[in-house]
C-alpha cells in the first residue's frame, strides 16, 4: 500500500493532541509515508505542519475536524479536507465559523454554504451516530452536497465496528465511497497515559476523579504500515480509498502578499495628496517657523512614503491617534525608530522633532529594504481598548482583530500541573516549585540533573518517576491561548478570506494563528500598547485639574526644570519611568545629567555592555577626562555624547559622513554589522574603506573607524527610542519635583495591593515632609487625594470596602453628609449598605476616627448600629420617621474592650497593608539616635553583614536541639517590617529573661539569606 495517514491531531491543539512535530516529521520519513493530514479542531499550528512536513518530502493536507449543530443534543463528527486552493479558502471559513460560536460548533447550513473544494469524510462509527439510517445523517450528506463526500470506517487497534454491514449497504446505496479512518493523538501506544494526563491537564480533572470523562482514545496512535494492512486485511480497498482522498488534495500555503489596509479618502483625491496636505498643516501647526531643512526633510519622506506604497498606513495611525486625543486618551511621544520621521511628527503621531534631536528617517523606513511599518504606539493603559474598538467601528469588525497567543507549558509550568493531576501534596508542590528554576529556556531534564534533591525525591517512590516521564514527554506544548498583548492586524478585505478567526474580548476577533504566522500571510501588525506609566501620568494631570482647573500641556513642559535635574541627579527617581533601579539611580548620580540629552544617553548606555562605557561618559561630560577623536571630522557626529559612539544614528551618521554611503546604505551596514558575520564583517570592510577611501579619507583611518564602528555595532541603541522615552521618564520626574503631593497621591493608587512598594513610598513621602492622612468616611475619595498639600488616604485602598459601597456612600454624602454618629452614618446609608462586612474594615483603618468614639467602641457598636437602620428606615428606601428621626432619643454605643494600641496597629496593618499610626518600635528608634538599621533594608545587605535593629518581639518559638540545648526562633517587627531571627543556644542562655512577647528588644547580629529570604543571626540581646 501507499502509506498515508488520514487523521493527526498535533501538539497544537492546546493538549487534544501531544504528536510534536520535530518527532513526527522524521518518523514518517523513516516509515515511507507519502501524505498525512491534520485534523486539528481549529486552524492552530496548519502553517508549521505544511512547512515541516513539506521540508521532509511528505505531502501535507490541511484538515479539519468538525461538530455539526443538527439542532439536537449530538453534534456528529466530520473531517473536512481543502482539496484544492478554494477549499483551503472555504476551511479558513469553517474554522473562524464554528470558532466564533460558544458552542464551537457548525450549523448545517454553513457547511452547505462552505464545502466548495473540499472532501468531508463522515465516519460513522463515531457514538453519536445512531443509525445510518437516522436522517439526520441524510440531511448532513445532502448538505455537502457541493463537496466530495465519504464515509469512514476505523478500525481503531482491530476492532470492528459492529454496524460494519449496515453502514456498507449504506455506503453503496448512497454511492458515497467508505475510506479507512484513524485518528492519531500521540506516537507510540505507550504514550496512551501521557495523553490521559494532558486531557486532566485540559479538563482540570484528576486522575484518581472517578467523574473524570472516559478515555475513548486509547489505541488512538499512529500505526505501522503493517498494523494498518492487517486491520483492514479483509478490506484493502478501504485503504486504497484513503490514500487516493489524500492525493487529490493539492491545496498549498498560499503566497504572501502584502495586504495594506486602505484609508478612505474623498472621490478625485489619492491618499498620498492627503498625507501631503495633512503633514504640511501639521508641520506649520508644530514648527510655525519651520526653515528649509524642515520643509526638504518633510519632503524626503513623504516621496518615500508614497513610493513604497505606505501613505494609507501613515492616515490610518493619524487617524486612530487624533481619536484618542479628542478622548483625551493619553498616548505616548513615540516609541522606538518611528520618532525618526517628521511626518509622524507633522501628523502628531509622535512628539518628538527629529531635526532637532539629530534622529534619521531611514532607520524607520529604508528603500533599500522593503519591510511593512511599524508604528508603535503607547496608550495610557486603562484606556487602550477603547481606540482598538474605534478602528473596528472604522474600518469593519470583519477587518479588524487581535492576534493570538500561546502560553505553553514551560519546565515548571509542566512540573507542576501534571503533579497537580497526579494529586500531589501542597508540600510536594512546593517542593517541586522550589527546586525547578523559574528560567526562561530551562528545561525539566536540565532542572533535574542539577538538583540533587528533585533527582533523589524522584527515585523514592514509582509513581514520581511516572510522573517525570510524563511531565517530560508534554514539555513544550501550548497549554492556553490568550490575546498578544499589544498586537491588532488591519486589513484591505475580510480577514476570514486570508485568515481563521476565533473569538476575542470586547467584541474584537481573534486570529487563529499566532503573530509570526499571521505576519508571513503579508498582514500588517500594528501593536497598540498599555503603558502603566503614561495612565500615572494622564491620573496626576487629571487629580490637578480637578482640584486647580488647570490641565497641564505636557508637550509645553520646559525641558530645562532646574528642580527636575537636581532630582535626577540625587537619584531620587522612584516611580520614574526606566530610572528606578538601583543601577540607574547609580548612574544618573555618577555622571550628574544638567540637561535632556543625558538623560536620554543615560537610558540608552544602562544595558549590558554599554554601560561599561558610563564610567567614561561621566568623565568626560564632567570634564576630568580630555574628548579624543579617531578623526576630526567625528567629532560632528560624537561631540553630542563626549566621543562615545551611543546611538544607532551615530554609526549611520559616520557612514554618511566618511564613506560617503547614502542613508540607506549606512542603515544596511549597521544592520549587517550588528549580525556579526564574519563574511559580512570582511565584505563591508572592503566596501566602507574603499568608499572612504574615494571620498579623500587615508586608508589607515578608514580602517581605524570601520574597526570602530564595528566595536559599537552590538552597543549602538536607537537614538529614537531613548528620545521618545526619555519624554515619559522627564515628565514624570518634572511633577515629581515641582507636584510631590499629586504625584505621590497617583503613585500610591497605582501600587494599591502591593504592601512592600507603599511602604517605601510612604518612607519616603516622609523624609520628605509631604504629609499622609487618615481615611475619612466623610472627606476621603476612592483612591488617593490631595488635600492642602497632604495625602488623603482612599476608602478603596480599605481591603473589603467594594466600589458598589463607595457609591451607596457618595449618594448619601450628596443627601446627608453631616453625620454626628455612627449611628447617624447607619441610618443615612441604609441596612443594605450599613453591613458588619463593609463598616468593619473602615473602623479598623481608622475611617469612622471622626465620631470621636475609640475604635474598640465602634467595633462593638455595629449591630446596633445596624439595628437602628433597620428600625428607622427598614427598607433603605423609606425614612419612617423623617426630620422627627433628629429628635428621638439617640441611640447609645456599646462598650468595647480595651484595644492594645498593637491591636489597633495590627488592625491597621491587615486593612491597609501598612501601619497607620506611629509604630512604637519608632520611639524606640529616636531615642536611640537613629543609629540602627530599618528590617526592610536588611533585604539589600550582603551575607554576614553586622546589623542592629530596635523592634517588637511579636513572636518566639524555642525549641530544643537533637543535644537538649534551648534555642529560639525570634519574630522581630519594626515600622517597615517583620524579620526572622534565630537565637543559637550560646547566645539564648543570657537573652532568654529579655524574650518576652510584645516587649522592645534591641538586637544585634549577621545577615544571612536563606531560600531567598534575609534571617539575623543573633549574636546579642537588648531589652528596651
């Protein structure tokens, strides 16, 4: 026989299948397959199969499996082949069909309207199939009727079918041949339990569930040529029929083809005459004393724009980006090479002036490489969604969608969910996520050869050996698919014609096919981007013109601020955009940047390898170190970064200069230079010096500036991006030293959640003086606000007070604000609001403070708060008593136990995420002169550091060494903190009086990180 397999459902099918396609392409090479076909049940992965397999010399067909809607509880199985180039069209139309709908299957109308150019196969041993004769299964033969049709038989591991005879009479009545069928899902038959623990993994069952669904596929692998020959012994013809279906498939990958979405333009008019007009009017709005360089410049690009077909794109960006600015949608100033051109500048697509920062339009588009644009654009991030749902009301949902992507199961991901199917322990869990580095292309064999414990774990018990093989063999799958994080296609015709779609969020498609295949199909990606930092930004500026009515022009922010320069150069750059780090505060203190191109120097020399050279920028720019010159004439090129090549443009700048070489030439060879082939090396050395060389330069200093172009290559960062980027970092900094309160109070409410980034913050808002207040019921908003220079904390922030409570209290602010009470606050907001859940956690974080009652008090008070709600208005709706309600007897509070003033800190802490009120550990701490150390800081010090800390001792444990000896394990917390601290016997002895829980200690001793995680070593004991 002709050896073809008919049904493979591949890895891609997000675990329906485990066959991988680097093992299976080679297997069936070595079996002598001539075709095989993927039955998926989406179009995921088709691209890669046809590719692969085409690699190999084997004939690939694309295929589908499909559940037909026959408007009854079974949905029959099909397999729908593309038999030629209009059914590989119709297959992408099934696909996106069936996708769209939440059951994901296809009614029997659409596959009439769909089958054009394919081959159904309609296996009637499927269970579903109750009889052949049903007519059911007349009406969905008689609905392929524009396509070829079979009936499949499978014989699956031998078994027949016991209504073989029947579906034969059937098939021959009919006329519709029967093709063998067989379903492959993995390899090898003992593969069988892998494939079970990947359909827990999809299902969420485990395997000792006795509800989980039965395995039907147990002999569902692929079969030797043998094994088939012997199943359908008594029915060669069957095979025969297989193979001559697959054969007449001819459908291929069709060719890429540029596909530029186009924008509409009035009748008579071409949108390069639009852009034209549009560019110009914007250039004179942005730069009104725009000189010749401006207007040859502006010129330059739009002949290359319009020569390379690319005028279209240019409105559409203008399009979206004007959008979003009448939205007041803030969006960034440019991202990456698109900042080099000046007609994005001109339409307001960036903010950056590319003539005044020196920055080149071919390293965006050159013409000497054809490749689609890319305009990248940052949208303040709670906001981006709402200018991808403008282009889809523009341009046609059916041309718009977000790209797909694949979370696959990397080596701890693995680890742990097939232990989880196995129903492992927590601990073992733990364990498993302990000892398997969280790293990015790590893999499981790797994560056990170094680790002893997991390899010594494993040997212990079968079951976890079975647990590795399995775990092993599904490394490397796509487990989930979600949406790609900033990328949208737009396209000129329906995307199902070149595309399979599924659904999305927000009403917007989603492509079957992840981004570099749909890129390969000539699609034009358009990444729309959330930036955290640009909705801080847009939330400072929306805070002040609430409270001033002034809303701050960021464009019209002198890039001179003598306040903002001083805070970079002190390093003072928490929650400043790409200056946070450590590392970078390090930087911006050493080289002391007085002006905006330092800093956008700085952004692009703090990487690896760059950043070796900070050390010299800083000398240089401070004048401790004398700027030398390979050649005069770099110094045109250099004299902006002290002689240091920094930026892309600069080796391209060189190259124009030098060697005479166009801007697109020089773009080419900073390409190909980066590559660091040494063919290419060699290749482009002849050509720059010779170049050089007819442009007057002696060879010798040819060479010496290839050599160094050549050492910058890899170190050179677009010029563009840093600009663009260093725009967010610099407006940021600017509020932040001339706003504090504004930008703190912003600040704040983006980190709500995140216990560890608040405190730091809240430390430095007080070394700072900027004042922080208690949430009130009455005056505090939902986050944080600005209140006379002071922070107001949000009722939000409070864990456990929702937005639908925060709204039942503004309405009753706007009614009643003027509450005497708690019980007055209780009658005002009514039994359904006024609840022990939600008044609780105000009361602990000290919001009811106002009402002049300790909070021990009000705690106890509340049910009988809430039994006046009741009594008064027992309905929320009705008031019985009305202005009355003033005049009768005030209820009375209800006496509360005496709150430690821990209490109440711990109180504080569990709601807020942080101590409101003065720790005591602080008193502590003045009176020792400030001369210890914060617990948080012990996090930053290396291993046997010596260190001193003042705190609470808020929990001791003493155990008992294997030798009899006392020893302790201390809970040491301060303002900032809690920490670990260990007490070996020699040291418990004398300090074992002092150990008292609650009590002020003083403690001295060593860092040491264990499992990531700082402990003291005590050496000595205090009591306080």
């Amino acid at each position: 026989m002709t050896l073809v397999y008919p049904q493979i459902v591949t890895g891609a099918d997000l675990l329906r299948g485990i066959i991988k396609l680097d093992r299976l392409a080679p297997l069936l090479q070595r079996r002598g397959a001539v075709s095989v076909a993927i039955v998926n049940s989406k179009l995921h992965g088709i691209r890669s199969f046809y590719k692969v397999m085409t690699k190999y010399g084997i004939r690939p067909v694309f295929g589908l499996s499909v559940h037909l809607d026959i408007g009854e509880e079974a949905t029959p199985l099909l397999y729908v082949y593309a038999k030629d180039d209009e059914g590989y069209r119709n297959l992408l139309k099934m696909s996106s069909a069936a996708a769209i709908r939440d059951a994901e299957t296809l009614p029997v109308q659409w596959v009439k309207a769909y089958s054009a150019g394919c081959i159904i196969v309609c296996p009637l041993t499927d269970a579903t199939w109750k009889s052949v004769e049903d007519e059911s299964v007349r009406a969905i033969l008689k609905a392929c009727e524009q396509a070829t049709v079979m009936v499949g038989i499978s014989r699956a591991g031998g078994m027949k079918h016991e209504k073989e005879a029947e579906i034969q009479a059937f098939s021959e009545g009919s006329g519709l041949p029967i093709v063998a069928v067989h379903e492959s899902r993995y390899v090898d038959p003992d593969e069988a339990f892998v494939y079970e623990v990947a359909q827990a993994i999809r299902t969420g069952y485990k395997l000792n569930d006795p509800a989980r669904p039965k395995n039907n596929d147990r002999a569902a692998y692929l079969p030797e040529e043998s094994e088939l020959l012997e199943w359908y012994a008594d029915r060669p013809e069957w095979l025969e029929n297989m193979t001559a279906m697959l054969l007449a498939c001819t459908a291929s990958l069709p060719p890429a083809d540029s596909m530029m979405p186009i924008y509409p333009v009035n009748e008579g008019e071409t949108s390069s005459a639009l852009l034209e007009r549009n560019s110009l009017s914007g250039l004179h709005k942005r730069v009104p004393e725009a000189d010749e360089a401006y207007r040859e410049r502006l010129a330059h690009e739009l002949d290359i724009i319009s020569k390379m077909g690319f005028a279209d794109y240019f409105l559409i960006v203008e399009d979206f980006m004007r959008y979003a600015k009448e939205q007041q949608i803030l969006t960034g100033p440019g991202r990456g090479s698109s900042a080099g051109s000046l007609v994005a500048f001109a339409l307001g697509i960036t903010d950056v002036d590319p003539i005044k920062y020196g920055l080149i339009f071919e390293r965006f588009l050159n013409p000497g490489r054809i490749t689609l644009p890319d305009i990248d654009i940052d949208f303040a991030d709670n906001r981006r969604g709402e200018v991808i749902e403008y282009v889809a009301r523009k341009y046609g949902k059916a041309k718009v969608a977000q790209i797909i992507t694949f979370g696959t199961l990397s080596a701890r991901s693995v680890a742990r969910n097939v232990a989880r199917v196995f129903d492992f322990s927590n601990e073992e869990m733990a364990f498993l996520s302990k000892e398997i580095p969280n790293r990015h292309g790590i893999t499981l064999k790797e994560a056990v050869s170094l680790s002893k414990p997991l390899r010594d774990w494993v040997a212990m018990e079968p079951l976890r050996t079975k647990w590795l093989n399995a775990a092993m063999a599904l490394e490397g799958l796509p487990r989930n698919a979600s949406t790609h994080a900033a990328g949208v296609i737009l396209s000129p015709i329906p995307l199902v014609d070149v595309v399979p779609l599924q659904s999305g969020g927000d009403g917007i498609y989603l492509t079957q096919w992840p981004m570099g295949d749909v890129e390969e199909q000539g699609l034009l990606k358009m990444d729309f981007l959330g930036l955290r930092n640009l909705t801080l930004l847009d939330r400072i500026r929306a805070m002040i013109a609430y409270d001033r009515g002034e809303r701050i022009d960021f464009e019209s922010i002198p890039l001179d601020d003598a306040k903002t320069f001083e805070l970079f150069r002190a390093g003072d750059t928490t929650g400043i955009f790409q200056f946070e780090s450590e590392g970078m505060r390090n930087a911006l203190q050493l080289i002391r940047p007085t002006q905006f191109e330092d800093l956008f120097a700085i952004n692009a020399l703090y990487r690896p390898g760059p950043m070796d050279h900070i050390p010299l920028y800083s000398r240089r720019k401070n004048d401790n170190e004398k700027i030398t010159y390979i050649h005069p004439l770099l110094e045109t090129v250099l004299a902006e970064t002290y002689g240091v090549i920094v930026y892309q443009e600069q080796i391209m700048e060189i190259a124009v200069r030098v060697a005479g070489f166009t801007m697109a030439e020089a773009d080419l060879l900073r390409r190909a230079v980066s590559k660091k082939n040494k063919e290419v090396l060699q290749k482009e050395r002849i050509h720059f010096t010779q170049s050089a060389v007819e442009n007057g330069f002696p060879q010798e200093s040819a060479i010496a500036i290839y050599d160094l172009i050549v050492k910058f290559a890899d170190y050179g960062f677009p010029k563009s991006h840093a600009v663009a980027y260093s725009l967010i970092s610099y407006r940021l900094a600017f509020l932040k030293a001339n706003e504090p309160a504004y930008f703190y109070a912003a600040l704040l409410s983006s980190l709500t959640g995140n216990s560890e980034k608040t405190m730091e913050l809240l430390r430095e808002m007080d070394a700072k003086g900027v004042k922080l207040l208690p949430p009130s019921i009455r005056q505090s908003k939902y986050m944080y606000t600005v209140e006379n220079g002071a922070i107001r904390i949000g009722l939000g922030i409070i864990k456990g007070v929702t937005p639908t409570f925060y709204e039942a209290l503004k309405q009753a602010r706007k009614s009643d604000g003027h509450w005497k009470s708690m019980f007055d606050l209780a009658v005002s907001l009514g039994s359904g609001a006024f609840t022990e859940k939600s008044i609780r956690p105000l009361i602990k974080a000290g919001a009811l403070d106002l009402f002049g009652e300790t909070r021990d008090v009000l705690l106890a008070s509340i049910e009988a708060a809430i039994a006046h709600a009741q009594f008064v208005r027992p309905d929320d709706d009705t008031d019985m008593f009305g202005d009355m309600f003033q005049t009768l007897a005030s209820p009375k509070y209800s006496p509360g136990t005496s709150m430690s003033r821990m209490m109440m800190l711990e109180y504080e802490r569990e709601v807020l995420g942080f101590y409101l009120s003065e720790h005591p550990a602080l008193e502590a701490k003045k009176m020792d002169g400030g001369r210890c150390n914060s617990i948080v800081s012990v996090a930053t010090l290396r291993d046997r550091t010596p260190v001193r800390l003042i705190g609470l001792l808020v929990d001791i444990k003493r155990i008992r060494t294997k030798k009899g000896e006392a020893m302790a394990f201390l809970t040491l917390q301060d303002e900032t903190g809690q920490i670990s601290c260990t007490l070996f016997p020699k040291q418990y002895a004398p300090s074992n009086n002092a150990l008292v829980e609650m009590g002020m200690l003083q403690v001295e001793g060593t860092v040491e990180h264990r499992r990531g995680q700082p402990q003291i070593l005590v050496q000595q004991i205090g009591k306080l």
